[in-house]
C-alpha cells in the first residue's frame, strides 16, 4: 500500500458530496488528477478491495426499522451449506461463521432486517426449515450506540494525511 | 400476498418519521393498497446502493441510464441525503484485502452498568458498531484493527477500564456474506 493510496482511502472515507463533480474535489484534496483517482477506484474494485462503491443507508429511515442477530448451532460439517443457504437471503445481510464459547454453543451469526419482530421471525423460520437447523435464537437491538465506517489508517501516516488535507 | 398482509405492510411503512415512503392508496377502491417508495426514490436507490457510477460526472451516467436530466439525478440523491435515508456515498472496503483485522465481541455486563460500559467501548476510533442486545451477553461490538496486536491491546484496555472481565473475541472464521442492499 503506497502513501499516496493510503491518502485516498482516508479522504473517500468521509464519502462522495452530492455534487456534480464529486470526485473531482476529492481529487484535488488527494492532490492527484481525477482519471489518476477514478483508475484507482476501478482497479481496486475489480480486485475486490472496494467491495461495492454505492450509497449506504440507515435502513431505519428506509422502513427496516428491526434488526436481529441470528444465532446459529450448526454441525460443522454443515455450516458451508447453512451459509450458502443463509446468502441467498435478501432479509439477511452478513453471515459469519464465528467460534463457539463456553456457555454460548452458536457458532453461525446471520444479521436479519425487517419491518418488524415478526418481519425478522418469519425470515429464521424460514431458513431454520430450509436447512433444517432447529436450535437457533434471536438477539434483538436494545440501544445502538455506535454505528459508523471504519477508520482505516489512525496512526503516524493517517494523522500525517488528515493534517495535511486541511 | 392478501389484503390482511398488505395493509400491515403499509402500516408497518407508515410509522411517522419515515420521509421516504410516500403512498399512493388510489386503488383503495379497486380493493387493492399499492404503497411505494416514490419511484424515482426508489429507482436512484436500487442503482446507487450497489452500483454507483464512478466517473468524472457520475450524474450524467444516472440520468442517462434513468432517461431524466443528470439535474434531477442530483436533486434525487441530495433529497435523500438530507432527509437521511442515504448516509454516504462512498465505497465499502474489504477489510482483510486492506490487511487489517475485524472481530465480533460479546461482553457481559451488569445491566446497571450497561449504558457507561458501552460508552467507554465507543470512545475507541476501532469500534466501528456497538449494540444493546437482548441475551445475558448484552454488549457486542466489532473491532476493526491494523493488526492482531491491536486488537489485543484496545481489548484489554476496555477490560481494564470497565472491570469487566468477560468478553469473548470472536473473529469470522468463514464470511458468507456481507452485504446491505435492500429492494424498494
């Protein structure tokens, strides 16, 4: 990772303004032409380190006000095909495979969105009788308290950048 | 679906404080509801969640690929910004391939206790999502560090500074999936 990439990242952090020349002023505040940064978000895409360049939203102003951490007790020699099987879920955003711990015997986690509890009930129900998984439960939110993007470069050289972008 | 699901649905749309959907109940008559996002709303989401040009003048591209004026691109995606259903256009990194390092943690935590915990656990730049949940472990956050040495040190520095002793770190051993799209 060069410095000058490094740089980019941090500055794209903050997101695109809705302007319409966008990423020329996140150009000029890298100090590289525009066609320089936008061969450099394409070529980071098809290698897969941009995973998707798009809007984010906060689903609860989109009318996906629930969410539920699913959890999981597969047999291991199963959990590729609950994953697989979990993916294709629309209502199901992330799933992880994750250790198990005394005390707590899931070892699959799949974030469901929903309009409602039910919304999200209805949705492991329906994966718990697709994969035929039985034991499973439900987290739901009590309080969020931190939702935000990744800091990716906090140390010398991203302190160095952000003074320098100022 | 029947009319009973539906109309919940449209309910469950219609919780005030919910900007982006607007409805248009003219079939009501005809025995049918139709709630809809707006569709030009709708249309701009559906491409920009994934699929957001990248190129020099990216509301050109969304127009043309919309048939509207690259204008009303704009004013589309503005409108959505400030009325906060679009949080940042940008792009999502892959974690790994940037080389760092992301886990899950579960803390157990006094109920009492739970809102000055989570507020030390959030004070740290690595936290990147911090929940409330409904489970005797009733904290559970993501750590995204530079590498495992810091994952370790902001951990036992959270331990340090709540006196809680039980958190457990639980790195993804396989990812399945990791996105957040939806269809309106």
């Amino acid at each position: 990772m060069t410095e000058l990439q490094r740089k980019i990242i941090e500055i794209l952090r903050d997101g695109l303004a809705p302007v319409e020349e966008p990423f020329h002023e996140i150009a000029n505040k890298v100090g590289v032409p525009v066609d320089e940064l936008l061969a450099q978000v394409e070529a980071w895409k098809a290698d897969g380190t941009i995973r998707r360049f798009g809007a984010i939203l906060r689903h609860q102003r989109a009318g996906y006000s629930v969410n539920a951490m699913g959890v999981w007790n597969v047999p291991d020699d199963r959990a590729a095909a609950f994953g697989c099987t979990a993916a294709r879920s629309r209502s199901i955003s992330h799933c992880y495979q994750r250790p198990r711990f005394d005390g707590f015997r899931y070892n699959l986690y799949t974030m469901i969105h929903g309009r409602s509890r039910q919304d999200c009930e209805d949705t492991a129900k329906a994966l718990s009788e697709e994969t035929g998984i039985a034991d499973y439960a439900l987290l739901y939110t009590t309080a969020e308290f931190k939702k935000s993007s990744p800091v990716y470069f906090s140390g010398a050289a991203g302190r160095r950048i952000r003074s320098r972008s100022k | 679906m029947g009319p009973p699901e539906e109309r919940a649905r449209v309910e469950a749309l219609c919780e005030p404080g919910i900007p982006l959907c607007r409805l248009s109940l003219e079939r009501r008559e005809a025995g049918r509801l139709e709630c809809a996002v707006e569709t030009l709303d709708r249309q701009l989401l559906n491409i920009i969640q994934t699929d957001f040009p990248v190129d020099a003048r990216p509301y050109e591209v969304l127009g043309e690929r919309l048939g509207i004026a690259a204008s009303e691109a704009l004013a589309g995606v503005r409108r959505l910004m400030e009325s906060g259903v679009i949080r940042k256009v940008g792009p999502s990194f892959d974690t790994r391939k940037l080389g760092h390092v992301s886990v899950l943690a579960a803390m157990r935590v006094p109920e009492a206790e739970l809102a000055e915990v989570a507020d030390v656990v959030g004070s740290y730049s690595q936290v990147t999502h911090n929940y409330g949940r409904d489970h005797e472990y009733n904290l559970w956050f993501t750590l995204v560090c530079e590498n495992q040495e810091e994952v370790d040190r902001v951990a036992a520095e959270i331990k340090a500074r709540t006196g809680i002793e039980d958190m457990r770190l639980l790195p993804a051993e396989r990812v399945f999936k990791i996105r957040v799209d939806f269809e309106f």
